[in-house]
C-alpha cells in the first residue's frame, strides 16, 4: 500500500472521481498532495482554492491533504514533480477538462507514463461507473521486473474476502525488434505461472492463470472484459527491459481503450 500520492487534478468532476479508486490503494493517513497546473503563476492561487473544497472530505477520512500548483505545460509539470522521490504513487484520469479522452490521456497521461519514475494509477470512466468485485489481471511477462508488481497485486485483492487474481501471459509472435519469436506451449507457460499463483494462494488471495497467444493489447483488453475485473495490472518495462514493449506497444493501448 502507498503512504504519499501525487493527484494532478483540474477541479472538474471527472477528475475528482479518482479519488474513489485511489483510496483503496493507500495506507490508513497516507498523504495526498492535489496538484493542479496552470498557465501562468498569476493563475495559481484561484487554481487551488477550486482545489479547497476536497480538503474536508479527504481529511475526514484520516488523509492529510497537501495543495501544490505548478505552471507550464501538464506533462513536463507533473514529472517535475515526481522526480524529486517525494510521492510513491501517481493518480491520474484519463479525462480531463474538456472531457475529450485524447487531450488528457493521449497528451498528458501517456507522456507521464512514458517517463514516471513512480507508479500510476489510471482510472476510465467504466472504472468510475462499474460496481467493484474484487478482480484483479495482473499481466506477466515472464520478466523478474514484471513479477515485482505481485505483491501489490496480493495486497489489492486481499482487501477483500472474495478478492480474485487472474495471471494473465501472452504469447506473442514478434519482438519489438520485429523478429520471430518461438512460441512456448500453453502448458509451458502455465507451469511457470503455477508458483505464483500458490503465492497468491497461500496469502488468502485466489487466482487463476489464464495464456493467450497474439497481440499483447488486445488479448490483455479482451481478458479484461471476459474475467470482468477491476483492475489491469501491468509493468511498464517488459521482457528482455525493453521500455517500448510494454509502454509503447501494450500499455499505451491498453489505456487509450
């Protein structure tokens, strides 16, 4: 769980309704500091009294509420903010003043996500309007960087009494590089998922595995929708560390849809 969360926020209400995913990724009296990004400095102190009125409630809840503004362009302001090591999570939604998915999720969100040396939540609007159930995909790759997220992944689903992790591998034809790859059995790959999923077990969390064979984002999407979960977990350095693989290739689509 995290202790200091940065949320970029412009005051509207589709930005405001991160709040609700975000809490069940922090710590009881975790920080959260709303930043809000401006044209100009003279902007700044009406920017965070349209920031004032999320003060009460957060605090109520035991959270201890920190406003910032920054000024310039959204993007390079937020990772400015992040480089410092201050905030162990980032929250972000990918709507944003004008409500149009690509001028904060296109232009914004995934310039954040290419760069951030911290951990981002996203939240659509499905995951606003979506009753929770306790689901979790969590995407590997076969990558020691990629099972990194599991213990994240246990203590989310472990919140709940009925909490369910699906580990999900694809298979994939080509590398980022475009060459061949040789295709692992479904059974091989299950098999190196089977110790994960006893870890899981054992921690009171259950899980499933599921192997697909294809497009990484597209196969990743689709299991989301037909194991119904919450939430897709995936890390933005892939196989063999290439950045691209998944934060170019994989997530930046995962995103966009």
């Amino acid at each position: 769980m995290y202790a200091r969360a940065l949320l970029p926020t412009d005051g509207s209400e589709l930005a405001r309704t991160v709040l609700e995913p975000l809490r069940g990724f922090l710590r009881e009296g975790a920080a959260i500091t709303l930043l809000t990004v401006v044209e100009t400095e003279a902007d700044a102190p009406a920017a965070e009294d349209s920031l004032e009125s999320l003060r009460p409630e957060l605090e109520a809840e035991g959270y201890e509420v920190h406003l910032r503004s920054a000024s310039g362009a959204p993007g390079p302001a937020i990772l400015s903010a992040l480089r410092g090591g201050e905030f162990d999570l980032l929250a972000m939604t990918s709507h944003g003043r004008t409500g149009l998915r690509r001028i904060f999720a296109g232009s914004v969100t995934e310039e954040v996500m290419r760069e951030s040396p911290t951990p981002l939540l996203v939240t659509t609007p499905r995951t606003q309007v979506r009753p929770r159930n306790g689901r979790l995909l969590a995407c590997l790759d076969g990558s020691s960087r990629a099972t990194e997220l599991l213990p994240l992944v246990s203590s989310l689903a472990g919140q709940r009494a009925d909490g369910h992790v699906v580990l999900l591998e694809v298979e994939t034809f080509y590398s980022p590089e475009g060459t061949k790859l040789k295709l692992r059995s479904s059974a091989e790959v299950a098999r190196e998922l089977a110790p994960h999923a006893r870890e899981l077990n054992d921690a009171g969390v259950g899980t499933s595995i599921r192997v697909e064979v294809g497009d990484p984002a597209g196969r990743i999407l689709r299991a989301a929708d037909e194991e119904d979960v919450d939430a897709i977990v995936l890390c933005t350095h892939g196989r063999r560390g290439l950045l691209r693989f998944w934060t170019g290739s994989v997530a930046e689509t995962v995103l966009r849809e």
